[in-house]
C-alpha cells in the first residue's frame, strides 16, 4: 500500500498517488499493453489507450495538488498552535480535489465501457485475485 | 503490538555480526547512520500496512515514556495515542475491503453508475468521521503537550499518519 493514511485515503480517498489501485494495482501502461491482447479493432484500441491517458494525466495533475496538500498539513500538525479552523479548511480543500477527480474517473471509466464489449470488459479489468 | 528492534534489520544485524564491514568505511559513525536511514527506508517498504502501523503506535507510546516526564501527562497521551491507533487500524480495514469491494463492482461489465456512486458515498461517511476524529486526537495530543514537547513528539505522529518510520 504506497498511500499514506492521512493525506492519500483519509483526505483524498487514494487519488493522487503513485499507485492506480483503481486498476488493481496496474499502470495504465500495463493495461495499454492489455488492451492490443484483448482489443483486435485498432480504432477501439486507440480509444481505449487515450482515454488510459486521460486517467494518467488526471493522476499526474492531482499528484502535484495531493503534495502540496500533503506538505500543508503535515506543517500545520508539527505546529503547536495551529486553529482547529485551519484544519477544517484543509478538509473542505481536499473533498473539493477529490469530487473533481471521483467525477472525472468515473466519466472516463463510463466512456471507455461504452467501447469495449462485455467480455473484453472483463478480460481487462478483472479484480486481482489474493495472494 | 510487535516491535520492531534495530537487530531484525539485516543489514544492521550483519553490521553487527562483521565489524569489519565498518572499517572499510571513512567514518564508522556516520556510516552506521547511513546503513540505518536506508534500513528504516527499505524497513518501511517491506512491512506490511497494519504491522507498521502498529509499530509506529508502539514507538510513539515510548517516545511519551522517555520525552515527556510529567506522568499526568503522559497518560493522558498514551490514552489519545491508543484510540488514534484503534481508528486508524479500524480504517485500515474499511479501506482495504473498500478497494475489493470497489475492484469487484468495476469488474463487472453491467454496473451502474449508481452502483459505484453508492460504494464510494458509503466508504466516503466512514473516511470522513475517522478523518475528523483524527484531528479531534491530534487536538488533545496538543492540549496535554506544550511546545516543546510537541516538537519531540511530532516526528512519532507524522510517521504513523504517513505510513512512514520515524
């Protein structure tokens, strides 16, 4: 679990981080590779692999935001004085990130099912089975 | 809680074990601070997520013990400090079957929208009451420190909110 407790799940619900645990622990470029396996139409593939772009470029961006979030808190908590208030503020600036980038995935993952048949669906995103 | 001893880090241990291994190097002082800092590094990549939580929780109970000498005081924040624990071990749990739970439903060719929205808006209440009585625990950790205290302290709870070692 790369996530940090308070800032990556308590504040931001694991976006943001080095993990897509959205996608079962994979990247999007481990998926890309997927999606020339299981998806034989090449338009379909390239649908598929922009819109695995745009879920990397959403990361990418919300990382930067998740840092300095991160930085932000964490020097407001090593402060002995720091107004409840302060913290308050941080939560409403997180739920703000974290609606924004819930809406986000959740369009792009609609979209990309739209394109895929079912079986290919699940082929691609089948949930990790345990250890 | 288990408690992780300098002794269970290989690299430690086969410092301990071959002195020779020190020798080699400029200054053996600073070289035993450098194997330490890449142990800890590499310590808190390979513990898995509740151990090295537990363990952070137990090393900032003893940080109390030997930082904070007024006994009054120290109770009231190892009393903060194990509920802090409970409610982060807790979430660890609803976090993890959330992200099953959450992979399942994505699996799925025939989920709603809905469906997920509603997961997520379930997991959602959870994170948000632990979140906020996180901070009510870091404001009596606060309120039964002073400053100075606090500043001793501070690097005990970063490690254990960031899943790192202090």
């Amino acid at each position: 679990m790369l996530m940090a407790l308070l800032i990556g799940w308590l504040f931001l619900r694991g976006h943001g981080g080095a993990d897509y645990w959205f996608l079962g622990g994979r990247t999007p470029h481990q998926i890309r590779e997927e999606v020339a396996k299981v998806v034989p139409d090449k338009e379909i593939q390239n649908t598929t692999n922009y819109n695995l772009g745009l879920i990397e470029k959403t990361y990418k961006d919300l990382e930067s935001e998740r840092s300095k979030l991160e930085k932000d808190v964490l020097a407001a908590l090593e402060r002995h004085d720091t107004p409840k208030e302060q913290f308050h503020r941080f939560e409403a600036q997180a739920d703000e990130i974290d609606a924004t980038a819930t809406k986000s995935m959740l369009d792009v993952r609609f979209v990309m099912r739209e394109q895929l048949s079912a079986a290919q669906w699940r082929a691609l995103f089948a949930p990790p089975t345990a250890p | 809680m288990r408690r992780y001893h300098s002794q269970q880090i290989p690299v430690v241990a086969a410092c301990r074990q071959r002195p020779g291994l020190q020798s080699v190097l400029m200054n053996p002082l600073l070289s035993c601070e450098l194997v330490l800092l890449m142990c800890v590094a590499c310590a808190s990549h390979h513990i898995p997520p509740k151990e090295l939580l537990e363990a952070n929780l137990e090393a900032m109970q003893e940080a109390v013990s030997a930082k904070v000498p007024d006994t009054q005081r120290a109770a009231r924040l190892n009393k903060s400090i194990n509920e802090l624990g409970q409610q982060l071990l807790s979430f660890q749990v609803d976090r993890d079957r959330f992200q099953s739970d959450f992979l399942a439903l994505n699996a799925r060719a025939d989920v709603t929208r809905a469906e997920l929205e509603s997961r997520i808006e379930q997991f959602d209440k959870r994170r948000v009451a632990t979140r906020a009585r996180v901070f009510e625990l870091h404001a009596e950790l606060i309120a039964a420190t002073n400053a100075e205290d606090w500043k001793k302290l501070f690097p005990y709870e970063r490690a254990v909110l960031t899943e790192s070692k202090e």
